[in-house]
C-alpha cells in the first residue's frame, strides 16, 4: 500500500486556486427517474482538475499576486 506521502507530495506545487481540490462533484437539484440527485462535476480553471501545476507556473501564480499587492497599498 502506498504511503500517504507518496499519493500527496507535498513539494509545493499545489494548485492556489482550488488548494489542491481540483475537481468537484457539484448536485443540481433535478432527480433521475430512480430517485438518485444528478451530479455535475467541475473541473478548476487554474489546473484542469489535476490540483497541481507545474513549479514555473506556480512561481508565476505567487509574483503576480505579490506585485497586485503592491500597487494596491
């Protein structure tokens, strides 16, 4: 059995626009003829659903963030 650090590394190359969670399964309110809720599921914008991203872009991601801080303090 695979290590829990093995299946979730953590190297710092999660998503920061989903934390990690790249895909969700969202109810839309209707029903099925057997009673089940219809599921839709959702995929992040930022990491197609994988809940990484490669390191560049993540560097590219955090330097944007800091620079819209800066000009609006």
């Amino acid at each position: 059995m695979a290590h829990y650090t093995e299946l979730f590394p953590d190297d710092g190359r999660m998503c920061p626009n989903c934390w990690g969670f790249g895909r969700a399964a969202v109810t839309v309110g209707t029903r099925h003829d057997d009673g089940s809720h219809t599921i839709v599921f959702a995929n992040c914008i930022g990491c197609n659903g994988l809940g990484w991203l490669p390191l560049q872009l993540i560097a590219d991601a955090y330097n944007a963030a800091i620079a819209r801080r800066e000009v609006a303090a």
